[in-house]
C-alpha cells in the first residue's frame, strides 16, 4: 500500500494474536472436532441475535465473541473458553424447552440468561485466567509450539530417511537405523509438550464445562447476568426458572453428572445459590 503523504509504500503489519487468543484457537479446535458444529441459519441466527444483544449493553461491547451451536443431545451445557468464544450444546436448548418450573419465564428469556452468564464470564476473562491458574503461563507457551514441534519431528524423520540413505553407507548401520531414531526422538519431544498443554487444557475443560469456576467468580457471572438480561429488556427471573430445570435434571438422574452445566455443580448448591441471588436483587423482584 502506498503512502499518500510520501508517496512511499507502506508494510502493514498485522496484529500479533496475544497467548490469550492463540490458547483460544487450541481449545476451539478440539471443543468442535469432538462434535459436529449447527451450521443451520434458522438456529444460529436467533440465538446470535440474542447475544449480540447481551453484549452491546455488556461492559466490553468491544469484545469479539464467537459463538459455537455443537449437536450434542446428551450434553446438557454451555461454556465459555478463552479468546471470546461460547459453546451452547443442542441438549441445552432441548432442557430448557421440554423441562417444567416452577418460574415460568419465556424460552428466549432463559436463553438470554444462558448466554448472559457464559458471557460474563468471557468479559471477566474467567476462562484465561483459569488456564493460567492450571498451568504457569510459561507453560502454556511452550504448549502453543506443540503442533510445531510434532511437524519438526516429522520433517526430522523425513530428514534422517534422505540422511539415512548416505550415512549407512558410511556407518555400515542399515538405512532404517537412523530414520527409526529420528522418528523415536521426534515422538518423545512431541509428547512431552502435547502432556504438558493438553494436560492445562483437559483441566480447564473440566471447570469450563463441569466443576464450575470458584464461587467467587461464579457469583460475579450469576450477578453480571442479571444486569445484562435488565439492560438488554429480558426478564431477569429467567435465572430462577433454569436453576429450576437443572435441579429436575439432576435430581432425576437423567444425565451423566460430566454431561450437565455447572449451574447445577455440587461446588456451589442450588439453595446457596439462590440465596445469593436474592440477597442481591436490586433491579428485579425476586421469587419467594
């Protein structure tokens, strides 16, 4: 590109993505390629709608999300991982249009509230800071060069066979000596950094999805999401009506406990979380 005060050309440089964004597209890649990903328009346009709705009256309406719609029936759950996306499994949407309450709230609202708290989390950088909880931030770095290594270990193997067919006859070592060693070496360093990062990410995976995060920032997303769901004109009591729902979901003992969000975690019960709740409605009228 050509400066126009100069007449010089300009080199634009792209942005660097931060460790932040780079650890977000790891997560993203295995998240969707354990299932398939809702491509339908007729599904992911409202929802979007919604969200996009949520985060412009957010603290970052900056922030780019992404938001994923996986077809999972039997997974009852939503998340946020880092990097701004969401995740919102098929069996989410299936609860909360097939599971009574006692609060009845309209489906979209208890949507709303859905995203609202994955999106709490994602403005508060919950999910980041939980990787970097997990694992030092040095090794989540060295993590991100995973996929660089094993490609190094692979151009190593494919070096030692091109080797491998001069330096056997110098050695008098067969030409497999050398490409199997290279091979085996390349393998080992691989492993070693793939333990190392998709250990983090098996860990954050299972508070993202299952455990929940602390109680602390729990709180900070229940409460984030209620004045989002106030801002953006959705019922806040929607809170109530899906607690509900995922209450009768465990108590029923329908789903696998690793399958169903963390709303309904033992970490942080129901009853608590309720109290919690109403002790802070201010913009909103609690149910008794």
């Amino acid at each position: 590109m050509m400066d126009a005060s100069t007449g010089a050309e300009r080199i634009e440089v792209s942005p660097t993505p931060s460790d932040e964004q780079r650890a977000g597209y790891f997560v993203d890649n295995l998240i969707v390629s354990a299932t398939s990903e809702i491509a339908d328009p007729s599904i992911t346009n409202p929802i979007n709608r919604v969200l996009a709705k949520l985060l412009s009256v957010s603290e970052k309406p900056e922030l780019t999300v992404t938001l994923r719609v996986l077809n999972d029936p039997l997974v009852v759950n939503a998340g946020a991982g880092p990097g701004g996306h969401i995740y919102l499994y098929t069996g989410m949407l299936d609860m909360l249009t097939a599971t009574p309450s006692e609060v009845n709230t309209p489906l979209m609202h208890q949507l709303a509230l859905v995203l609202a708290h994955e999106l709490a989390h994602a403005v508060h950088g919950h999910p980041w800071t939980a990787l970097q909880t997990r694992q030092r931030h040095e090794d989540l770095v060295n993590g991100l060069a995973v996929g660089g290594m094993v490609v190094g270990g692979l151009v190593g193997a494919g070096a030692g066979a091109y080797l491998g067919s001069k330096a056997h006859r110098r050695s008098g070592l067969p030409f497999d000596f050398w490409t199997e060693r290279l091979m085996h070496a390349g393998a080992a360093a691989g492993g070693i950094a793939g333990a190392t990062f998709f250990g983090s990410v098996g860990q954050f995976l299972s508070i993202a999805f299952q455990r929940g995060y602390s109680r602390a920032d729990e709180r900070e997303a229940d409460r984030t999401a209620l004045q989002y769901l106030v801002k953006a004109q959705y019922d806040p009591n929607a809170i109530y009506s899906v607690l509900q729902k995922f209450h009768a979901l465990k108590r029923h003992d329908r789903h696998s406990a690793g399958l169903v969000h963390h709303f309904s975690a033992d970490e942080y019960p129901l009853a608590e979380r309720l109290e919690d709740l109403r002790s802070s409605a201010h913009s909103w009228k609690a149910p008794k």
